[in-house]
C-alpha cells in the first residue's frame, strides 16, 4: 500500500501549495503544514489566537489557491459569526417563488468548498451546533429533504482567547469534532519587520493569489493520505496517549476513542505533508497537542501547560528509545 | 533561562528522605563503629547520631530555602563560642569542667560537621562526590586501626561506605533533575531508585567477589588468625567449629570469665616445693601482653618483645612422641638462679589440639598418645618441659588460710626476693620497653596512686605486695575496696580511660582489669613488669597428686615482674570473688598408666591394602625402646594395623580414609617386640630383626599444614603489614572506584561505538549510529534538551557541525517506521554516515574540551537518567 503513493508528486503539490501561502502569510510555515494535514486528513480545524494574527487571511488565501472546475475559483464563503446568527442564515431558508407559485430552497453560504467561520464562539449554541453537524455527516437535512454538502468541503474556525464577554464556548462535543486547534501566534522579531515593510506588496499577492492546485488534486491527495503506513509502535503510543488522558487525576474527560481515529488520520496526513509514506515519532511529538489538548477537560487551568506535554513527552521518551528490528 | 522558584519543597521532602536519613544512617554506623575502637568517645554514639543528625537537617532545610551561608554559619558559631565561654566560666578548673568542655567540644564538632554536610548537599552539585573520597579516607583510616582482619570483617567496613558513596553521588544527581512540578514524582524516583540499586549491587558483588583473593591474601599475611578464630568480644574462649575451644590471643583482657563450667584441660604437673611432696601449682602462660598502643589506648601482644621467651608450637603438627625444643627462651628468660626443670602432661579436653599451654618459661613440646579408654574424654596430649623458678607459684601471693608450712614459704621467697633491689645493670632497650608508660592525665593519676601506695616499701616486692594489699583494703565503712565483678558495667577491652574509672572510680572489675591496673601502677614505680594469660591452677588434687583440673572459668589474667637473676616471677593482685562459686571437684580419673611404645615409626604411606589391613609405609625417624633413630633416606616396611585406630586430628577415621602420600606417625604397644633390640649398626639392616609386618596398635594422620614457626614470623611484622596492606587496599579500592567513574564516559562510548562498528545489518546499525552519535554529541556538551532528536539535528547540529545528521535520522526512521526497504543509496548512507559523522564534530571540538568533556561523568548520568521535556502547546 505504502508502495503506491506518488511521494513526489505529493510533495510537489503540497510544495507549491505551501509556497503559494506563504507569499501571504510570512514565517508560518508549521502552521500552514497543520492546515494543509487538516484539510489532507478530511477534517476541519480551529485557529485560535488574538485578532490580526493572519488567521482570516490564512483561510482566504488557502481557498484562492485552490481551482474548482474549469480553473474557476472554488467556493469560498465567510461568515462573521455573532449572537444574532441564525441557523437560517447559515442552511439557507424556503423562501416563496412568486413565478413558480412554490417555496424554493435558497442554499446558504454552508453550501462551499472552503468555509470560514469567523469568531465561531459568538454564536448561539444553536447555530453552532448547525453548522458541527453538518461538519461531521456532510449533509444539511432541511424539512423532509436532505442536501449533500460539497465533496471538498473544509472548515476553518476561529476562536479569540480574549474578549470572552458575551461569547458560548463551543461545548466539548463539539469541540472534539475540530480534527486540530491551532495556536496562531506573531511571527517571530525578523519576520515582522519583515512584513512591516513589504506590506503593500503582500496585499498585492493576496489579491492576485495564483491558483496554484486543482481540487481534485486535493481529492486524490486525500485519497493517497489513507495508505500511509502506521507501524505497530505508532498505533501504540497513540493508544497510551489517548489511555493516559483518561487515567491522569488532573484531566476530568480524556481523550475520546474518536480522537484517536482522528488523531491517526491526522498523522497520516501530517506525514504526507512532510513527503513520508510512513509516520515517525515527530509526528506524534508535532500533533499531539494540536489535536488533543481542546478535547480535553482539566481539572485547574494551572496544570493545563503541564498535564499533556507530560504524557507527549513519556511516549517520546519511550519511542525515541525504542529499538525496533524488523 | 531558567528561572527556578525559592520553595521547592517536594524537592527538599526528597532531600530530606532520600539523602539526609541514610547520610544519618552512615553517620550512625560510622560513629558506632569508631565507638568500639575508641574509648575517649564512651561508647555515646546515641547522643552524637542525634547531634550530628540536628546539624544534617537544619542546615539541609536553612539552605534549601536559600539562606546566605555566611549569615546563617556565623551566628552559630558565636552562639557555640558563647556557649563555649559559659562552660568555661561555670565549671572552674573541676573534674565535670573538663567532662562537660570535652563532651561540649565533641558534639559541637559533629553538630557543625553536619551542618557542613547539610549546606554541601543543598547547595552544591559536586559535593557527594567530595564527601564520598572524604568518607572512604576515613574509613582506611579507621579500619587500619583495628586489629583484626579477615575478607568478612573488610567487606563489611568497606562494603556498606562505596554503597552509600555511589547511592549518594547517583540520588543527588537525580534529585536534582526531578522535576518539581511533575505529579508523579514519586513513581519517577522510585522507579531510579530501584534499578540503581539493582545494577549497584550486581556491581558491588562482583568487584568484592573478584576481590577476594586479595583480601585473602591480606588475611593470610596478617597471620591467619582472624577468620577462624573470629572474635566474640564477651567471652574469654571461643569455640572452634568441632567444639574444642582456642585461646584467645586476648584471653584474660577482653572479658570477663568464660561462664561455664567446662573442662577445658587437666595437666598432670610434677612441681613440688623443695624437698617435700608437696605439690606446687603453677600458672599455666598461653601469652604475655607486653604493649600498650597508645593508639587503640590497649594493652596488646608483640612478638617483637625483647627477649621473647614465649614457646609457642603447634602440637598438632608435631608426630607422636617426637618433640620440638626451642632452648633459646631459656637464654631469653635470663634468670638461672633458683631454677629447674619441670614436666608437665597436658590431657586436652576441650582446648583446640593446635593450642599450646605450659607454665613459664616452656621450651619443650611433645605430643603424646592417650590410652584407648580416656580417648572419648581426651581429644589429644603433650608432654612439655619448663624451665621453672622455685620462687613462682599459684600460691604465690595469696595466703593459703591455716597452711602454715605455705606460709612460711612465701616468707622465705619475699626475703629472697628482697635481695634485688637493683635493676640498674639490666639492658636499657629491655628496662624502656618493659616500664613504658605513657604520659597524659589518665596516667598522671596513676603514678600519683603509686607513688602513695609504695611510699614506705624499700624493696620491689613490699611495693608489689603493697599494691596487693591497697586491692585488698578496706573503705571508711569496713568493706572492701575493690570487688570481684564479671560486669564491671563498660563492655570491652579495658583501655586506660577504662582502667582509671576502674582504680578511682567503679573499683570493680575482672582479672584483666586488676592486672591491667597493677602493670601500671608497677611501671609508674619503674618495675619492668607484663601481663601474662592463661589459665589459673587451682589445687583440688587430693586424690591424685599433681593433677589438675582446669574449667573454663579458670582462664585469668595475672602480672609477672622481671627480677634480675630469678627472671619473671609470677604475681596475681585479683581480689578473690566473693560470690564465685567453687569449680566442680575433679570427678573424673587422670588417664594415668601411659604405656610407653616400644616401636613409633613417622614417615610416609606408599600403599594402603583395606582388604588385608596392611599398610606399606616409609620410615622416616623411628624411636625404638625410646632410642631415637633419624633416618634419611628412609626405610620401607610394611604394617599390620588389623588391630589400630587410626586417628586424624581429634576424631577416629577408617582405614580407607588413609591414603597413599599421608605422613602418619605408627605406634606399637606389642609386647613381640619388647624384648628385640636393634643393632643401630647400618640402616638397612635396621628393622631385620622386627617381625614384619610390624603389629601396629595406633596410627595418627599428621594433618597437612603449615609450620607454626613460620606463622610466628609473619606475626612479627603483622603491624606494618596490616597498615600498608590495609591503605593499599583501601586506596587500591578507592582508586578503583574513582578511575571507573572517570572511564565510565569513554568506557560507555567505546562500547557504542564498537556496537556500531561491528554490527554490518544495516538497520540495527543504523539503531548503533543513532545512539552513539547522540551519546557523543551529549557527553560534548550538546544535550539536546528540549527538541526532538531529528529537531535538534536541524536546529542545532547540523549547521554548527556542518553534519548530515538531520538526514541520517530521517533515514534511521524510515527503518524505524516504515514498511518499504531502503533504497541502495540509503543504506550505503546509513553504512558511512556515523564515522564521518564523528570526525566533522571531533574536528569542531579542541582536544583540550573533548578531553575534559569526556571525564565528566555526570553527563553520563544524565544521558542515561534525565529524561526530556519536549515543548508542546506554545505558539508554533
């Protein structure tokens, strides 16, 4: 299976992906790597940090880069969301055709191969759960019938740490249907002056964004992603991660069995980005606290920093050790 | 950069338990064990533990709570100097003055060796290693003061001090690489916790297993004596593994009285006092105790004495009635007047058969067979002969109540005695050795004590019967001065701190502790004087004159005085013991009636015939009819033993236990050949006229062993021997130890590499690079800390080294990871990479650092026990 993946040519694509973001977003190249995983894994994913960190342009430049049909850009939607949404606005509602004499359903902007759902803990729980519903079935049931989303179809959340007035924390449940929750963060000193003088020039790239990869090369990327091998170790570890979530005192809900599926396909992915037909122990070491660490309920948010690196850092300790012979 | 915070205290709880209790616990087995050796320290190691132990814990907290050093230390010190002045001030010039400055000094010094320790281990990182080479220095030092060694007794001083050198230099070490904030702390310290003490005692087993020739041999030199005859400090006797009973070298200074009413010998003595049938008694010597070691503050024995008149053989290794004489102990004893020569038998019951027990001054040794009935009761017999004074006897000073005619001897040898007065044309060297007395206070009293209880006697034997009579005197309330007692309430060898309690204070002791006393009361007066051991005669003997019984309870301790022309003349100022019951009457009946053997015959087996019962042999010596022949080359004859016993050592073997090569000495009572007598014209025609084979009644095997004269020489330089053995084993240990943790690094390396040289199977060789590459790249310095292995590569080492590790790891993982094959390139890669790897980091690094770099063993240690804390969950 491992044999059959086309490693250059993933890597090609995902390089000139990966190329074409960072003509936009300067000196995150680990961050657009776990976005590209999240979208490789056929998942959807949550960035967090504080307003003007890139997060909007990031989701915006990501889906100008990708071509729909006949070299067209593919869907892109965005929506700010606030207390007032409804889940109408987001499904689309029956609205009366006068010519037609019938209710018609206008689809709403849900109906896109890349949504950006901005500020996602503003929204009622309602329209939360709305839109994580079809995040995870694919489909949006309207009334008696059902509509299937977009084959490509990729979420990108984001959440502000700060500012937590009049917000609704996404509930766990639904927090863990978010394959990874990324920490944005500043560039570092160099690549900030950096940005600081060329900024003109990078609004200029970002309105004139290549579309660099056909969205049925990111099908088959996906595709490819589900034959990367996973050597009995790995599986291992990633089994005592999600058991010593559950058994630590200082962790009140652990991981689900559901994360670990997810966590798997993230590291299939992630190895993908990074050129490999198989998954190494930096991969786990690289993910693990993107994918798990939101799932997780702590008991004191003292030991949150703590409690998790922990339980990475026995399974690396473990890993690195290891001598496998085959 | 690190900021660490002030209170760390499961940090400090962990100090605390893991390094501070067992330091207390070797604090205590250190201060018990130099509590044994010296007596200055009175035995209060109880009270010093819990000084020493305050010190430990209260700098160890003070300091790990980040108290200044200097203004912590030096209020204690003006606290302790104040306290010191105020000692000084209330106890002016007393006796409790000295007492309390003294106790004062010695618990102040290990309160603030304590504290030190405590201080060292919460600040500094090196210092267990400091304390550790501190600590076995010590040890060499105590150890070499002992007197004693045997492989069991140096395992056991040094065994428990490396375990705890290398206990305390790994638990520092992982203590301070605990991670305060990690809840499961104590799982990560057990867990090191348990694996060093695996790998430590696996380790320490074999170093002292493959060490233990060596002690041997140290135990060997030092004489031989110390693992069979090891000794239990409360018993005179000790039992050897049959149950017969060895002197001890120390018998009569070690303890009190064997307790049991065992009978050790009897002796059949013909000493008689002039010109009657009377029989005299005699001390039987085993040792004399010539000088006192300032050192362990005990008397002790030394064979390099001036004129050494001790006979010491070993009747066992001696055939049957053939004898062994040392006459240069008569020229040694030097006194001739009045003297003769006595023979003793000694029938030995419970007393070992190598033991050798006479009246001074003995010269002669010959072992003797014991009639067939008495052999149940009598394991072996000596004849010996000494050269005796007609001055000395068990009666010698006591007075036998009512006997006037013993009386009126000791009267006639007091006025003989009393024509010495003048030792002045005696030897110097013999006079400085015999009246040597050290100085300090504990003897100034002594001498002070002497010069009073002698201050009206004109002659040497009116002081000796003066120091007698103060033992014997009464207190302001009519009872006696000074009390027999078995538990004088100070267990141990009495010492000089001992001795003074015993003659100011307790007035209550055993043998050793009077005769101690009278040797320097008698020094301090200027008699050459010694303590003799051995075994007091008590005359019970009416049935069969001459004949002795000696119990277990009988072994003493007594003076003898030198008196120029007489020699050493017996005294014993041991207060009789009031409530000492009297030892059993002899029962039994003296295995008299020896027959004498017509025919012993010693030499070597050549054949042994168990179907016939004969027994070929080569004659060596033979005593026919009491005519000793010495024969050279030997004579073949054959035995008849139909009839013999034969024996070995102590116990009746069988005829097939005889083998061929045992030199055996064959005794004949056969009335045949009572009346044949040998022409001792030419040796072969010797033995014609005897029947053969020649009917053989006895046979004695002569155990293979080594000349006791031979020992005794070795004996003579056992003091030097056992210092300079015993600091060469110590250091030897000691630089061992050292040497393998500072080769322990490139030892580690060396053996990485060669697993990488060696292994040609390109994965597990990939496995081998990795590791030692990383083992190098640790023990240089670069620890990779807080990345991954393959982060560290990219961010770290490879554009400092200008290496390809970062590409090595990725291939390392793929056959680590990965399903699919390496591709040829790869594992020409993987087959190469370690070797240029080594040589572009080894060229980065100067000589000078990669040397130094490589002796520091605590990088070792971490690479093998801190574990690392990756970063998770900060912005990427």
């Amino acid at each position: 299976m491992e044999k059959h993946i086309d490693t250059e040519l993933a890597l090609q694509n995902i390089e000139r992906l990966t190329g074409n973001i960072e003509t936009v977003i300067k000196g995150k190249r680990k961050q657009i790597k776990f976005v590209l995983t999240a979208l490789l894994a056929k998942g959807h994913i949550l960035l967090e940090d504080n307003p003007g960190t890139g997060k909007t342009v990031m989701a915006k430049t990501l889906a100008q880069s990708i071509a729909g049909e006949h070299q067209h850009r593919i869907n892109f939607k965005r929506i700010q969301f606030t207390p007032d949404l409804l889940p109408m606005d987001l499904i689309g509602s029956h609205i009366f055709d006068d010519t037609r004499k019938d209710f018609i359903f206008r689809k709403g902007p849900l109906f896109c191969n890349v949504l950006l759902a901005d500020e996602i803990n503003r929204a009622s729980p309602k329209v939360q759960s709305a839109l994580l519903e079809c995040m995870a079935e694919n489909q949006i049931t309207m009334g008696e019938t059902t509509f299937r989303l977009e084959n490509f179809f990729f979420t990108i959340a984001t959440q502000n740490p700060v500012e937590m007035e009049g917000t609704y924390p996404l509930p766990a449940a639904q927090l863990d249907r978010f394959f990874m929750k990324i920490i944005f963060g500043y560039a570092d000193e160099d690549t900030e002056l950096e940005i600081f003088k060329n900024y003109m020039m990078i609004n200029e790239n970002l309105i004139n964004i290549q579309r660099v990869l056909d969205m049925n090369e990111i099908l088959h990327l996906q595709q490819e992603c589900e034959q990367v091998f996973v050597h009995d170790e790995i599986y291992r570890s990633v089994r005592n991660i999600v058991w010593s979530t559950r058994k630590d005192n200082q962790i009140v809900l652990g991981a689900s069995t559901r994360s670990g599926i997810i966590f798997l396909k993230c590291l299939r992915a992630y190895a993908l980005v990074n050129g490999r037909t198989y998954v190494i122990e930096d991969d786990v070491n690289d993910l693990a606290f993107a994918v798990l660490d939101h799932r997780l309920i702590y008991r004191n948010k003292e030991t949150r920093m703590k409690v998790l690196p922990g339980i990475i850092n026995d399974e690396m300790n473990r890993l690195t050790k290891l001598k496998i012979s085959q | 950069m690190k900021i660490e915070k002030i209170h760390r205290p499961k940090i400090l709880v962990s100090q605390l338990l893991l390094l501070i209790i067992p330091a207390i616990v070797a604090g205590v087995y250190m201060l018990w064990f130099i509590n044994r050796y010296y007596s200055v320290l009175s035995d209060k190691w109880v009270a010093q533990t819990v000084f020493l132990s305050a010190g430990l814990i209260i700098a160890c907290i003070l300091y790990n709570y980040r108290f200044r050093f200097s203004s912590t230390f030096l209020p204690l010190l003006l606290l302790l100097f104040i306290i010191w002045k105020v000692i000084n001030i209330t106890f002016t010039g007393e006796f409790s003055g000295f007492y309390a400055a003294a106790g004062f000094y010695l618990f102040s010094g290990l309160f603030l060796a304590g504290w030190l320790v405590g201080f060292g281990f919460a600040r500094f990182r090196y210092f267990p290693v400091l304390l550790s080479i501190l600590l076995l220095a010590v040890q060499i030092v105590v150890v070499s003061k002992t007197t004693d060694i045997s492989t069991q007794k140096l395992v056991y001083a040094f065994a428990p001090v490396l375990f705890f050198c290398i206990y305390m230099i790994y638990i520092a070490e992982v203590i301070r690489n605990m991670n305060e904030d990690d809840p499961a702390i104590g799982w990560f310290i057990s867990k090191k916790l348990l694996g060093f003490f695996l790998v430590t005692s696996i380790m320490l087993w074999l170093i002292f297993s493959s060490f233990k020739k060596e002690f041997n041999a140290i135990e060997k030199e030092y004489g031989g004596s110390a693992t069979k005859k090891e000794r239990d400090q409360e018993s005179l006797t000790k039992e050897n593994k049959d149950g017969s009973i060895s002197n001890r070298k120390e018998m009569g200074m070690a303890g009190g009285r064997g307790s049991t009413k065992r009978l050790v010998f009897i002796a059949k003595l013909d000493n008689y006092f002039p010109g009657t049938e009377n029989p005299n008694p005699l001390y039987f010597t085993y040792d004399y105790f010539t000088k006192f070691d300032t050192l362990t503050q005990t008397l002790e024995t030394d064979s390099l004495m001036p004129s050494n008149d001790l006979f010491q053989p070993d009747p066992s290794s001696i055939p049957l009635y053939f004898t062994k004489e040392d006459s240069s102990v008569l020229v040694k004893a030097k006194g001739l007047l009045l003297r003769k020569v006595v023979t003793a038998e000694v029938y030995k019951s419970l007393l070992s058969p190598t033991e050798y027990l006479a009246p001074s001054t003995a010269f002669f040794c010959q072992p003797i067979t014991v009639e067939k009935e008495y052999q149940q009761q009598f394991k072996s017999a000596y004849r010996a002969k000494m050269y005796v004074s007609d001055l000395n006897s068990a009666y010698f000073i006591y007075n036998p109540a009512g006997n006037q005619q013993l009386e009126d001897f000791q009267q006639q040898r007091f006025s003989q005695l009393r024509k010495v007065n003048s030792w002045e044309n005696e030897d110097t060297q013999f006079m400085r050795y015999y009246t040597y007395i050290p100085s300090g206070d504990a003897f100034d009293s002594i001498r002070l004590l002497a010069q009073q209880i002698a201050h009206d006697s004109v002659f040497a034997v009116d002081k000796i019967i003066g120091i007698r009579n103060y033992f014997l005197s009464k207190d302001e309330n009519g009872l006696p001065l000074f009390k027999y007692s078995d538990n004088p309430g100070i267990p141990g060898l009495p010492s000089a701190s001992k001795l003074n309690y015993f003659l100011f204070e307790n007035h209550k002791g055993y043998c050793a502790y009077f005769a101690g006393a009278t040797l320097f009361l008698l020094r301090a007066l200027g008699l050459p004087s010694r303590v003799a051991t051995g075994f007091l005669t008590v005359d019970r003997s009416e049935k069969n004159k001459a004949w002795y019984w000696f119990y277990e309870d009988q072994a003493h301790a007594w003076v003898q005085v030198y008196f120029p022309g007489y020699g050493w003349i017996d005294f014993d100022t041991t207060v009789p013991s009031t409530e000492q019951q009297q030892s059993p009457a002899p029962d039994g009946t003296p295995p008299i009636n020896v027959q004498s053997a017509y025919f012993v015959a010693n030499g070597i087996v050549t054949m042994v015939d168990t179907l016939n019962r004969r027994v070929n042999m080569i004659v060596k010596k033979l005593i026919y009819h009491d005519r000793v022949f010495d024969l050279r080359e030997g004579i073949r004859t054959e035995l008849d033993v139909s009839l013999a016993t034969i024996s070995k050592d102590t116990g009746t073997v069988q005829l097939k236990d005889l083998s061929t090569g045992n030199e055996i000495t064959a005794l004949s009572f056969s009335e045949t050949l009572k009346d044949i007598q040998l022409d001792s014209s030419g040796s072969q025609g010797l033995l014609q006229k005897i029947p053969t084979p020649v009917p053989i009644d006895e046979i004695k095997i002569i155990p293979i062993k080594k000349e006791h004269g031979e020992k005794k020489e070795i004996l003579q330089t056992k003091h030097h021997l056992s210092l300079t053995k015993l600091l060469f084993a110590g250091l030897f240990l000691l630089g061992l130890f050292i040497i393998i943790l500072f080769a322990a690094p490139w030892l580690v390396f060396q053996l990485y590499r060669m697993k990488t040289t060696l292994t040609k199977n390109s994965i597990t060789k990939a496995y081998w690079s990795f590791s030692t590459a990383f083992y190098l790249l640790n023990q240089l310095g670069y620890n990779r800390e807080n990345s991954s292995a393959l982060q560290f590569a990219n961010n770290d080492i490879d554009p400092y080294f200008n290496t390809s590790l970062a590409a090595f790891i990725n291939v390392y993982h793929k056959t680590k990871y990965s399903s699919i094959g390496l591709t040829n390139q790869e594992e020409i890669f993987i087959q190469t990479f370690y070797f240029s790897f080594e040589k572009s980091v080894c060229g980065k690094v100067p000589r000078g650092a990669y040397f130094s770099k490589f002796l520091n063993f605590y990088t070792t240690f971490n690479y093998f026990i801190q574990p690392k804390n990756l970063r998770h969950g900060e912005a990427y």
